[in-house]
C-alpha cells in the first residue's frame, strides 16, 4: 500500500496535496480494518468533551527515544502511557506529540498521528507538541513546511555527535530565552490564532501557543536532560500540568 508514497516521492512534493492524498488514502484503508471495533467505542463517546478530571497524558506510540520523555514526566509525579490507537486518546487529559522522523519516512507513524490529532480535534483535548509534533500538527491544520533549513542547517540541527545546538528564542512578548535545537525542517506558517509566539533570530517559527488553548506547540526539546530548569522547559510543564487540573 504505501510503495506510491515512499521516501522519494514525498520530498519531490513541493506542496502539501502529496501528503494530504496520502494520508486520506491511509485513513481510509484504516478504517476497513478498524471500523467494527472503533466504531463501536467511538459511538459511546461521541461529541463528548475530554474528562478534565483525567490525570493520564497520553503519548502517541512510534517515538524511539521515549526513555527522555518519561524520565522528564516521572520527576515531576506525571502519569503517562503509550497511546497506540486513536480510541485510547479518549482516556487522556491531554495528549503528547513526539519529535522523530520527517513526514512520509514512516507511514504507519504518519497515520496513527493523524488519528490521534484528529480524535483530539473531535473530542476538544488538549495538544502537547515537540519538534515533529509540532510541524505535523500544524500541517494537518493546513500549514505547510519548510522541507529543510538549508545554510540554517549549521544553527538549527544537531552536531555531527549527536548534540544539541543553541539558540536564542525571542517571544512574541520581547522576552528572549535559550532553547536547544535539534531539527532540519520548520513550521512556514501558522495555521490558527496564537496567545503567545516564539521565533528563532532567523525567523523560524520556535513557539506556538493557541489563543484557545488547546495546543502549545515547541520546536526545541524541553524533554531532554539538558533543559532541566529552562525558561521553556518550566512553560511546557506548566501547560501540562494546566490540562490535567
């Protein structure tokens, strides 16, 4: 099924209708397979609101550096668990999407993500997004992407060891924190109303916090050990946090 859109195909599209197809066609053959099961749970739930008593953050499967975000979520007393079909979102306070590889590298985690985001759009739970989470949030609400950083690549992208670079974050407010950086690709516009914004001193989008309040969405990496204490690492648990009161 997914031989037309391999890895190839997906970085020639210059636009999102590629992926856009290509995540319909894998929602559909999704639901030949699932349908009986889901449909069933879906119906006892339908068009009702996440439970904001609901303590339980919900990480969507296919991450494979997960040790960082639960060791990050266990100090600060945060339940979690795996989320690995759309239905189980329902049982969450707010869910978590994880950095990782580009869009159409791994089709099975593109379309489970695609999922889950659309649960939590159906059902009005709160969205936790980092690095990929963020670009792929944003481009299933219609944004598009910038493919690869090019000569910002040597600001923005790891080291060749493995590494974090640095940067300055400057918010929409005039404040200016320092975050790490670790990807090649980039959010190009912002595809909803924001409270609170963040840019890298390039102009590349770094921070995006919905007017509503529904989702909160970070380019940098507050999961990992070395932001413990940061400016941005305190903002994204306390929006956590704020979802699961």
């Amino acid at each position: 099924m997914y031989s037309a859109f391999n890895t190839k195909h997906w970085h020639n599209e210059r636009t999102s209708t590629g992926f856009i197809n290509y995540i319909i066609v894998c929602m559909l053959f999704s639901i030949i397979i699932t349908y009986p099961s889901y449909a069933q749970q879906s119906a006892q739930n339908t068009a009702q609101p996440t439970n904001k008593q609901n303590k339980t953050i919900g990480i969507v499967d296919g991450c494979k550096s997960f040790k960082d975000y639960e060791n990050w979520l266990s100090e600060y007393g945060l339940a979690y668990k795996i989320i690995s079909s759309p239905a189980e979102a329902d049982s969450c306070g707010i869910i978590l999407f994880c950095g990782g590889p580009d869009l159409g590298i791994n089709p099975e985690r593109d379309l489970l993500d695609s999922l889950v985001f659309e649960e939590c759009k159906n059902k009005k739970i709160p969205i936790f997004g980092i690095c990929r989470g963020m670009q792929i949030v944003c481009f299933f609400m219609g944004a598009e992407l910038i493919e690869d950083l090019g000569e910002l690549n040597i600001k923005h992208q790891k080291t060749s060891n493995g590494k974090s670079r640095y940067h300055t974050l400057i918010l929409s407010t005039g404040e200016q924190w320092r975050v790490n950086s670790r990807h090649h690709q980039a959010v190009k516009n912002v595809p909803f109303e924001c409270s609170l914004t963040g840019k890298s001193p390039e102009g590349i989008w770094e921070l995006l916090v919905a007017a509503d309040g529904s989702k909160m969405l970070v380019q940098c990496h507050p999961e990992r050990p070395e932001m413990r204490g940061s400016e941005i690492e305190k903002a994204s648990i306390n929006y956590i946090k704020s979802k699961l009161e």
